[in-house]
C-alpha cells in the first residue's frame, strides 16, 4: 500500500483554526506542532495523522482543548474521519547546520585572552497591569506584616509550588494590593512567567461580556492558561454564582497545572456569605494569612520610608502626630502625608507641626465604635431628614432622598469597618459601585458645601448617642 499523505490536510486545517480562535491563541498553541506522518492501523485498517508536540504538558492540553476542533476541521477538508494522534517530538529531528570546523589557532602568549562577557537577559518592559512603586522594596515589614510578606516572597522566588493557593486577607487600607502586585512585579521582572493582574470587579464585568458577547471561550483561555493570576478583592463575587462557577473552574484548572494563585479579600474566606463550599476548601489547600494595622513603631517607619521615596524631609514631631492619631489605615495615614506634603509645596511654607494639626485635623477622628450598625446610622440619618429607613433603602430618587441615602453611606463607611459590600446590602442589596459612587459624591460636595461638614458630624454624634441608648 503506498504511503498516504495527509500533510495537506493538516495545513489547511492550521489555516481554518486560526481564523476560529485568533492569531493570539493560536500561535500559543499551534505553532509548536509538527506534521510527523499518517498513521495506519493493521488491526482495523484504519488511518490516522501523527502530530508531534513539543513536550508532555503542550500535547495533553492541545489534545484535551482542541482535538475536537481539529478532528472536526479534518472530517469538513477531507470527508473522511481522520483521527488525529499526539507524539512527542524528537529533539534532534531537525539538527541545525553545523558550521564547517575552523583551524585551531594557537594563542600568542605575548597577546591577553579576551573572552566575550554573557549575554545579559533583556530586561522586561513595566507590566501595564501593576503598578511600579508596588514592590516589595517599597513595602515596609513590621510585625503586623511580617508573615504574610515573608510567604510572597517565598512565593514569588518559586511561583506555583510555595504556598499556592495564597490568600491575603484583611481590613480596608492595610496594604493587601500592595503586596499582590509586588508579587506580580518581581515575577514579570525575574521569569519569563506571564502575569495577569486584575480587580474582582473587572473579572466579573469581563465575565458578563463574555457571556453577552458569546466570547467566553476567549475569557476562559484568557485566565485558565496563564503562569500566575491575581485577583483583587474577591468578597465582590459574593452572591455572584455565575462567576463563582467559573472561578472555580479556574481555580482547579490553574492548580493542576501547577500556576501560582493569589487572591486578596476584606475578610477571611470562611466569613464569606453565599460563597460556594467547594471553592472555600480549595483555598485550604494553600496558605491565608491575614494583615493587622500597623503599630506606633511600624506607622512611623511607613510615613518616614514614603518621605524618604519622593525626597523629603518631614520633622519627627509630624511623623509622630500622624501616628500617634491615624492608627487603623496605612492608605489614610499616606493619605493624611500626600494631603500635608501637597499643600505646603503648594503654598511654597516649610512643613511644621502647626500646619499638620490645623491640615490634617478631619483626619484624626476619634476611634470607630465597635457597637455601631448600619441599621442604627440608616434610622438616625432617616428620622433627620423626615424620611423612614425604608425610603433610604428602597428605589426612590428624589432629591432629599439620594442625599440622605448618600450620606448615609458616606458615614457608614467612615464610622465602622463595614466593606462596600457589606453596606449596599444593608441599602436593599445595592453594588458595591454605588456606594463607592455615593461616597465620592459626599467627598465632593464637602469641597464646595460649607454646611454639608457640620451636617455630617452633628449626624455622627446623634449616631453615637443613639448606638450608646441601644
């Protein structure tokens, strides 16, 4: 029987696969096989095409992704099925030319060896998803950081096999995004390991697009197939179950394969409300470790080191003042710094302890009540403006409305640890978005409003008496 070839057939398929799925995925995949042979079965007389892979892990998941496709591709060109069979290639298939050997000569021994120094790697340009100041360098370790920085390091000298998955946890402003990144950061500099970054909100909304653009495939090859992948605040997936599912699907596909996993979230996994069992025990597998506010010592060293980074020079009596009054939040004590360091410049005055206490004086409120709800604030902001805790929490947009609701929100979120979350669900199961959205509409108006200020702070005391009677 005279040898078939199917060479032809294989090329076209190459050229019809590309057009379905991108010359991205594509390339990724494809560009690596080789056309060996046709196969032949003497038991069943049946034929097949041979396709060579460079390695183990490239042809079991062109094989478990696509062959399908490819066999599908094969049975339209041909009108015959073709079964398509995966071999690895072999290293010295193709051997390269070798050039012709030169005289050997002998070196003067009055003339130095100079020999060529090695090559240095090209280094990486800045990854667009993370930013260039989030690098362990920049972060500073004290004993309330101390484990969780510790475990990314190790984790990004030895991404997917140290400590994976990785879960940072923990308040609002404590550094968690910092950490991520400057995993993220040193990965894309020191390997040739592709990272992608990205905030849970996104995640969900590109998730919703792929749904509603019939382009999930591309979503799913997007995140299940990169080396490391970072996603940030995941709490917003709660109640999601459409994104849980294919989270969870991720999550497996990456740990199999052995890919670095770290996620951030506002609380521990287990405190998570309508979040999947499944998907909770598969981060017992790895290691969660949680960040505490910084103390005295540690809050110093933070504002001394963010001084020192962009050149200048902060009197001591300053450092202490912003430590001594901001002591739960590294992103308002930096904050607190920018503000101070902003307007002295802008001002063209040296920064002085008398500037900083008359600046910065809306930064040191007293200590959050642990008592407080947001049932409690929701009744008081209401009754102060006629209104009823239902108005606030239902779809109504009048004016007086959506600034009490608004407001409501605002101090909701300045006065307890309650995440954005956490608070549009006590707003009759609102986005997070919203109530970020209403919080930078009050941020505004404080701005321009120079009643809205001693509004908000006669409401914060009326909150307090109130949580005290109840």
């Amino acid at each position: 029987m005279a040898e078939l070839d199917y060479e032809g057939f294989w090329k076209e398929t190459l050229v019809q696969l590309r057009n379905d799925l991108g010359e991205e995925e594509f390339s990724g995949w494809f560009s690596d096989l080789k056309y060996l042979r046709a196969g032949f079965d003497e038991q069943t007389n049946d034929h097949s095409i041979v396709i060579g892979a460079p390695s183990a892990f490239h042809r079991d998941k062109v094989s478990s992704r696509y062959k399908s496709a490819i066999n599908s591709t094969l049975k339209k060109l041909s009108g015959e099925n073709i079964p398509v069979e995966f071999e690895l290639s072999k290293k010295n298939e193709v051997k390269p030319e070798k050039k012709a050997a030169e005289p050997h000569q002998p070196v003067k021994k009055d003339e130095p060896v100079i020999e060529k120094p090695p090559k240095s790697k090209a280094k990486r340009e800045q990854h667009l998803q993370l930013r260039d100041d989030y690098t362990f360098k920049r972060y500073v370790i004290g004993e309330n950081n101390k484990f969780p920085a510790n475990a990314a390091i190790a984790i990004s000298e030895n991404p997917g096999k140290a400590y994976n998955p990785f879960l940072i946890y923990g308040g609002v402003g404590l550094g968690k995004t910092h950490l991520m990144q400057s995993i993220g950061n040193y990965i894309h500099e020191n390997t040739d390991n592709d990272v992608i970054y990205i905030t849970a909100e996104n995640f969900l909304n590109e998730y919703v697009e792929g749904v509603r653009q019939n382009t999930m495939k591309s979503f799913k090859n997007k995140y299940r197939y990169t080396d490391v992948l970072l996603i940030d605040d995941i709490q917003i997936f709660t109640d999601k179950d459409g994104v849980q599912e294919e989270l969870f699907h991720t999550f497996n596909t990456l740990l199999d394969a052995k890919k670095q996993i770290v996620f951030t979230c506002d609380r521990p996994i287990t405190e998570l409300k309508k979040f999947p069992e499944r998907l909770i025990s598969r981060f017992g597998l790895g290691l969660m470790a949680d960040l505490q506010p910084p103390r005295y010592e540690e809050r110093c060293a933070i504002l001394k080191s963010t001084a020192e980074g962009i050149g200048v020079s902060v009197p001591n009596e300053v450092i202490d003042l912003l430590s001594n009054n901001i002591s739960s939040n590294v992103r308002e004590l930096l904050s607190s710094l920018t503000n101070l360091i902003a307007y002295t410049q802008l001002m063209k005055k040296p920064i002085s302890l008398e500037i900083a206490q008359e600046r910065l004086k809306n930064f040191f409120n007293a200590p959050r009540q642990a008592n407080l709800s947001m049932d409690n604030i929701i009744r008081v902001v209401a009754e102060s403006f006629g209104l009823t805790p239902n108005d606030l929490k239902s779809k109504k947009r009048t004016q007086n409305i959506v600034l009490a609701r608004q407001l409501a929100m605002y101090i909701g979120r300045r006065m307890t640890d309650y995440s954005y979350t956490e608070i549009g669900q006590d707003f009759g199961g609102r986005d997070h978005t919203t109530v970020l959205h209403s919080i930078n509409k009050i941020d505004e108006k404080l701005i321009t409003d120079p009643t809205l200020e001693p509004t908000i702070e006669s409401l914060k005391r009326s909150i307090k008496e109130f949580s005290v009677r109840h």
